[in-house]
C-alpha cells in the first residue's frame, strides 16, 4: 500500500514551514523583544489589544464559519471580567469584605462571591460559566430555528438585560462603579506593578496561541465542514440528516467560553470592570467590525483586525480626539463596500498575486481543493507514471 505522504508536494510542505516560522517569529518578538523595547504603557495597551484579539476568534468562529452574527458577546466577555475582578477584590480583603460592601451597608459576602475565594476555581469559572450562559441562550434561540437578523437582535436584547443587570446592582457588584483591580493583590503583589502586569501579558500571547488552535481544529475536519455547511445552506444540512441546533448549541457556547476568558485578560490589564466598559452595546458591535476588518472565516484575520482598529483608535484618540468615531464609521462602510472579504481576504485574494506577477511568479492554479492529497488520486498517477 502506498503512503498518502509519498505525494505530499515539496512546495506544500515548504509553505507549511514557512508559515510555521512566521507565527514563532512573531511569537518571539511579541512576547521576547518588546517587554525590552518599548514603555510600559505601551506594552500594558498591547496586552489588552491581544486579550480582545481572544474574543475576535470566538466571534469569527460563529460568525465566520456558522454564520452567527452575534450583537451581545459583551455578556460573556463581561462575566469573565467580573468574576476575576471578584477573585482580586477578595485576596486584598484578606478573608473580609471588599472595602466598598460597606459603603452600602453589606455586612455578609454575597453568596454569588463565595466560589472565587480561591485561583483554580476562579479560572475554571471564567471559562465555564460563560460557556454556560452561552450554550442556555443558545438552546433557547436555536430550537426554536431563530436565525438571521432575528438572532442578532436577540442577542443584542440579552446584552442590554445583563447590563440593566449589573448597572442596578450596587450591594452586589458595586453597579456602575465596577469593580476595580488596579490596586488589588495577587500573590501578595500589586496586580498593576510591572513584574505582575508583564506577567498576564505573556499569558494573554500564550492564550491566544491556544485559543487560535483550538479554533483551528476546531474549523477543520467534518465538524469544521459542517459548520461552514450550517452557514451556507442549514436547510440542506437539515435534509442531510444532521440537527444543526447542537452543533450551533456548542459552538456558540465554546465562542461564549473563550471571550469569558478574553475579559478576565483585559480586566487585569485595564484595572477596572463594569457595565459600561464590558457590556455596552456598542462594544459587541465594535467586536464585530474587528472580525470585518481583519477578514471573516479566516480566524488570522480576526486577530489582525482587533489589533490594528484598537491600535488605530488609541492613536487617533490621542492626536485627534474628535475624529475616531467618524473614522470607525469610515472604516466600516470601506470594509463593507470595498473590502467585503477583510485585509486577509484582500491579501489572498489580490494583493498577493499581484506581488507575484510583479516578480514574475507564475500565479497558482487553484482547483479542487487538495485533490493533489486525495489518496486515490495519487495511487492512480502514481500508476500511471509507472506504466
């Protein structure tokens, strides 16, 4: 029997190594080189810029293969940053209670508070309790076969009921004001000096590596396909035999997990939580614009997308504070009517082979896709070149 890796081409195997060296490269100087070169400042924005990446990956996953157009990923991103935010606040008080429950006459720790008195359950809770909320309204929306712009105004609607939520509640979770972690303890160490901020910087890279293959897989192989099946055509999917509500269920449920850990990160490096910075609406929508811009159903592209809109509004609100709301405005309307697949989907699809007609490089034929890898195929050209 022949080996299917006999005919994996040479040029394939060489691309895979290329891109591979690239994402350490990368990965190198992020996490290496610039902890030495630039401020601190700088380094702690970057942080939160690579901690909202996180959650860019869990909305292209069901927007850019599911086709899930989420408005109110904020709840999931809010509730990983609350529940960190309520570990903190709890190991400077030292087994008491948060110095602001007496500003309200609070004299018990909640009952909600008592699971994160200690790190491992906390972690676990960030992760879990999102995906949970997320796989309840979910199921609630997906059984019922609620798609299309009728989910995304669900999910915008639960967005604002959480937030509602969490802006009424004072004696529990200090209402508007939030919950600060910029003078909290960890570890007996202030979490806002340096040895402790470059620290969940380094863990913000590492977490999004994982999340990025874990997206990946998860994008590949037949539930990978069935996603992107789901997306393009989910009544055919019905027919096919297959009960797309589960798939979605777990989908948007492990999207809901991985943005429950994108705010825990960006808590930490932001010293603050609350509704408004967490579970505004206009935040979940800004979500979606860094998956627009970078290029959906690319999961890199979502990445690049967050990384360069934040960088791009932190830079324009300091030089020119009136102008960055007519530039997302601006941006959003070039990506939709110009640049409708994203960067990425620009870059692949005609910067790239224009550099290579420029080069002289002959432009890659694409056919059916990886029919060079199919086994069969190879065995039988294989056979031919013998005869």
């Amino acid at each position: 029997m022949v080996s299917t890796a006999q005919f994996i081409p040479k040029n394939k195997t060489r691309n895979w190594w290329l891109k591979v060296s690239l994402i350490v490269g990368i990965v190198a100087i992020l996490a290496i080189v610039l902890p030495f070169i630039i401020p601190a400042f700088r380094l702690r924005l970057l942080g939160r810029f690579l901690a909202l990446a996180i959650t860019a990956l869990g909305i292209d996953l069901i927007w850019g293969y599911t086709g899930l157009l989420s408005l109110g990923h904020g709840i999931f991103f809010g509730l990983g940053g609350y529940i960190f935010a309520m570990y903190l606040n709890l190991q400077t008080a030292q087994g008491g209670l948060p110095s602001f429950f007496t500003s309200y006459g609070v004299s018990e720790l909640p009952l909600i508070w008592q699971p994160f008195r200690t790190l491992p359950i906390t972690v676990i809770g960030l992760i879990v309790i999102p995906g949970i909320v997320a796989g309840i309204l979910g199921y609630l929306v997906f059984r019922n076969r609620i798609k299309g712009v009728y989910f995304s105004i669900l999910t915008q609607a639960a967005l604002i009921v959480f937030f509602n939520f969490f802006n009424g509640q004072q004696r529990l979770v200090n209402g508007s004001n939030g919950l600060t972690t910029e003078t909290q303890t960890i570890f007996g160490t202030v979490v806002s000096s340096p040895v402790v901020q470059i620290t969940f910087y380094e863990l913000t890279i590492v977490s999004l590596i994982l999340v990025y293959l874990l997206c990946f897989w998860l994008t590949r192989g037949r539930f990978g396909r069935l996603l992107i099946a789901i997306r393009d055509d989910e009544t055919r999917v019905r027919f096919s035999g297959y009960d797309p509500t589960w798939f979605k269920v777990v989908v948007f449920s492990v999207s809901g997990a991985i943005a429950g850990l994108s705010g825990a990160l960006f808590t930490v490096q932001t010293g603050i939580v609350t509704p408004g910075s967490s579970m505004d609406v206009a935040f979940s929508i800004e979500m979606v614009i860094w998956v627009a811009v970078g290029g959906r159903g690319t999961l890199l592209g979502a990445i690049i997308g967050a990384v360069l809109v934040r960088s791009a509004q932190t830079f324009l609100s300091e030089e020119f504070p009136a102008v960055w709301l007519f530039f997302q405005g601006a941006l959003f309307l070039i990506v939709v009517t110009v640049l409708p697949n994203g960067i990425v989907g620009w870059w692949r699809e005609w910067a790239w082979l224009k550099i290579k007609s420029l080069l002289g490089l002959q432009p890659t034929l694409l056919t059916y896709p990886e029919i060079d890898l199919n086994a069969e195929v190879m065995v039988e050209s294989n056979q031919q070149e013998e005869d």
